[in-house]
C-alpha cells in the first residue's frame, strides 16, 4: 500500500477587541489520497471502521485510492481573566466527507456540521471560583439497522445501502463547577463540586441491537452527575 498523504490549507485572522479579548477566525481545507479502501466492504471507510465496529475487522484485498476531504470555519472570542470575570465563546461549521469505491461520496462519522461551545468563570477572589461551559453539536451521521432483517435474525444488521445517511440527535450538555482553593507555605489544596448535565438532557451517543427484547435500543451518555473532587498542587 501507499503512504496516505494530506494537504492542508488554513488561512485564519486574529484581531485584539480590546487587552484581554482577541477574536480569531479560520478557514481550512483538508484534502486527504492515497487512503487503503477494501473492494469488498465498498462503502465503508477503513479509518473510521475502528469507531464504529469497536476494531479493525480482516481485510485481504486493499487498494490504496481512497480519498476524503474536510473543510470548515471556526471563530472564537477569548477573554483572558484581567478582573473578575474570564470566558471563551467559539462556533465552528464544517463538511468532512469520504469517497466509497463506488465514487460516491458520503458523511464521516465525524461531520457533526456545527459545533457551538461557551465556557466562563467568575473568580471574586483568590479563594473561590465559579465556572461553567454549555456545549452544542449537530448530530453526528450512523448507519441505521434494516429492521425487518434485524428482527427476523434477532440480531443488528446493519442496512448498508444507508451507510452514513442518517443523524443522530443533536447533543447539548451544560455543565457547571465551584473551587475553593486554600493556600500553604509552598502548596495549595482545591476542592472542587461539578455538576454535569445539569437539565439531565438525554444525549443519545449511539444506537444499537437489544438481542434479548429483539429491539432497537438507545445508548445515551451521563444524566445529571455531581463530581467531587480534590487537587493538591506543589
């Protein structure tokens, strides 16, 4: 096999709005040949096979002219902690498709499209810190069961002639945490209480095949979740 090879082209833009915030834009496109694709599994793509099928399956007639593509913009204001108050806000849209050896081009599992992250903290002194970060993102694409299949051989077969052609659903999550921070001759102890998920929202990372109720079955990421936890620096 060849070596894979890839190109990227970036062009960003970063402006100071005032001392302590800087927005920065970027453009990019990233074209990737040479990939191994295998004639046999025709609409899969072999560098995500390992996220979907949790390994890389056998291959024994690979070719090495596969091709994909990723192009996007992303732009983001930071504001560095000068007083009281810090915080980031960034949104990015992207395309990142892969051509099958049928030459048609489809979804990797990773254009989630958009991506939308806010994040910030309150410090009013050097005791206690308050913080929190919202995240948002499109759904990413999968690969759906032929049910009629699935139910008649109980078990999750997948509908190939769909691969990639559908979306999960969109994923959001807010997260929010409180430091308290005590300080020593040359070391400083934090304790810190996070709350993840804090709506309890329902963020359905995958779907698979429940071989004992002969169903369809949700994957879905942490409900509310209190952590607690302690540093100790020096």
């Amino acid at each position: 096999l060849n070596t894979p090879k890839a190109i990227h082209y970036i062009l960003s833009f970063s402006h100071l709005l005032t001392e302590e915030t800087r927005l920065t834009i970027a453009l990019y496109q990233k074209d990737y040949s040479g990939l191994p694709v295998d004639p046999t599994q025709p609409k899969d793509f072999l560098f995500d096979q390992v996220v979907t099928n949790g390994i890389f399956t056998s291959h024994s007639d690979l070719m090495s002219n596969g091709s994909a593509y990723s192009r996007g913009i992303e732009a983001m204001i930071q504001k560095k902690l000068a007083k009281d108050f810090y915080g980031m806000i960034s949104a990015s849209y992207s395309i990142s498709k892969y051509k099958d050896v049928e030459g048609n081009w489809k979804d990797r599992i990773y254009d989630n499209r958009f991506n939308f992250n806010i994040e910030g903290g309150y410090k009013p002194n050097s005791d206690w810190e308050f913080s929190a970060r919202f995240i948002c993102a499109g759904g990413a694409p999968y690969t759906p069961f032929d049910m009629e299949l699935s139910e008649l051989n109980n078990k999750g077969i997948l509908d190939l002639g769909k691969t990639n052609t559908v979306r999960l659903p969109d994923y959001h999550s807010l997260n929010i945490r409180v430091d308290r921070r005590f300080y020593f001759e040359q070391t400083n102890l934090v304790i810190f209480l996070s709350i993840w998920n804090v709506y309890n929202h329902d963020n359905i990372s995958a779907y698979s095949w429940n071989e004992v109720k002969n169903k369809l079955a949700k994957e879905v990421g942490w409900n509310t979740l209190p952590v607690f936890g302690i540093e100790y620096e020096f």
